[in-house]
C-alpha cells in the first residue's frame, strides 16, 4: 500500500495551517514527523482522514494512486488506514470489547468477527501492552488515565491490523515504562502485519524504542527537512529554533 500526500494545503477555521505537504509512506516504512506546537502535525493527521474540521482547499491525498478525498472516514478506514488520536474520547455506553468487535465486524468483508478468535486476540495483547483485566468491562475509554487510553488504542491498532496507522503523539500522557510498553508493541504490531506508520510527536523519548527509517521536520505548515535517525540527534542536541529559522526563511 501507498499514501501519498501532494502539495497538500489546507485551512483550519479559514486560516491555512498546511502549506503545501508532501509525503510517500509504504507498507513496512516507519516515518515520524516532528515540530514544535502548532507546526500543523495534527491537522495534516486530521486531513488524512477526513475531519471535517479540516478543509483541503489544494493538492491531493492518495492510496494506491487514486484520491480519497470525496472519501468519508470509514471508507478511508476500509481501505486500510487508522488514526491513533492525539485526545482519544470518552463514549458511555459503548463497551470496549463491544467497540474492538464493531469495528473488526466494519472492516471484516464478510462482517462476521469470531468471538473466541477475537478474545484470545484480545487478551494476548493485553497482556503484552500490560493492560489491566478491568478495562474490558468498562464503557471505551471512561475513566482510562491517558496511559491506558493510549495503550486501548494500541490494542485496537492490533485487532485492526491496519495497513499504514497514523499514531498523533501516541506517547502523550506516558510514563517512562508506558512509553517502552507501547512503542515495542506498536513496533511488534507492525512488523507482525507488515504496516508502515506515522508516528507524530514533539520528542524523541519514544523513538528510542522504535528505529524509524524516516525522520521528518515540520514547521510552519511546512516539511523544510527530511532524512534518516541523525535529525533526531540535531533535535536533542539544537532544538527547533534552526528548523524554524530554516522555515521562516522559505515564506
């Protein structure tokens, strides 16, 4: 699988937050974009599946050559693509086991989910995200502290199985063992189902317990740099502020 992202511009409130991204992610690709706040790492997640909060007003978002833009989001997520929010919601009244079934049931062709398949898939996970038996019983996300919601995520990423996930700050709201629990077993799921990924994130805490092929700045709406692991050493050791420069001087 291909996304390709093209010359993608896009408003916010009438206000253009992307400035023209483009991006390849492939199957089995881990890619990270970083940036400081309000660079648009969000808003390029929210454009790739269809926020209505997003207006596209240029360029193209592609899979496998052909535009999802007139798209709506399930459909988009049929095709093989997942978002891991940046705030994941609460929704009373929808069991979390429920939710995962659900939704394997919508992208299942046949619509029909094995319960005891699914059960086991779903405990074997738990276990290795060091989830907590009570969270299965408990309305999706109500009441999860923000590392188990991150980790519920994760799991249904794995119940999914998806072929390209975009994870927005999928270590927010972690502590130091949250966060090599669910890298290594976001890492672990890809290689598993052979996804390629965009991890969004402003540090690279997390990145030390993945080994992404891709590093990407974002600024101003803006990629200015794309390269392998060493700007992830330019990040720890000199920040933003030369990125940011860099970008300011494009405009």
């Amino acid at each position: 699988m291909l996304l390709e992202i093209k010359d993608l511009h896009a408003n916010v409130e009438k206000k253009e937050i992307l400035h023209g991204v483009s991006l390849k992610i492939r199957d089995g690709e881990t890619h990270v974009i970083m940036g400081p706040n309000g660079s648009g790492k969000t808003t390029l997640a929210k454009a790739i599946f269809g926020h209505p909060s997003v207006k596209v007003t240029s360029g193209d978002i592609l899979v496998d050559g052909k535009s999802i833009l007139q798209m709506t989001t399930d459909k988009r997520a049929a095709l093989g693509l997942f978002l891991g929010f940046q705030n994941p919601v609460e929704v009373e009244g929808v069991g979390f086991v429920n939710f995962l079934r659900a939704s394997k049931e919508a992208l299942d062709k046949d619509g029909y989910v094995n319960m005891k398949e699914l059960m086991q898939q779903i405990n074997s996970n738990m276990e290795s995200l060091k989830i907590a038996e009570g969270i299965v019983g408990r309305s999706l996300n109500k009441g999860f502290s923000g590392g188990e919601k991150k980790k519920a995520e994760v799991l249904q990423m794995a119940i999914e199985r998806p072929k390209i996930a975009i994870l927005d700050e999928p270590d927010s709201g972690l502590d130091i063992d949250a966060i090599k629990v669910v890298a290594s077993n976001i890492d672990r799921i890809m290689k598993e189902n052979g996804s390629g990924a965009l991890i969004i994130t402003h540090y690279s805490r997390i990145l030390s317990y993945m080994k992404p092929q891709f590093v990407h700045v974002m600024v101003n709406g803006r990629i200015v740099e794309s390269g392998g692991a060493e700007i992830i050493s330019k990040l720890e050791k000199e920040g933003y502020k030369p990125f940011e420069d860099d970008g300011n001087a494009e405009q």
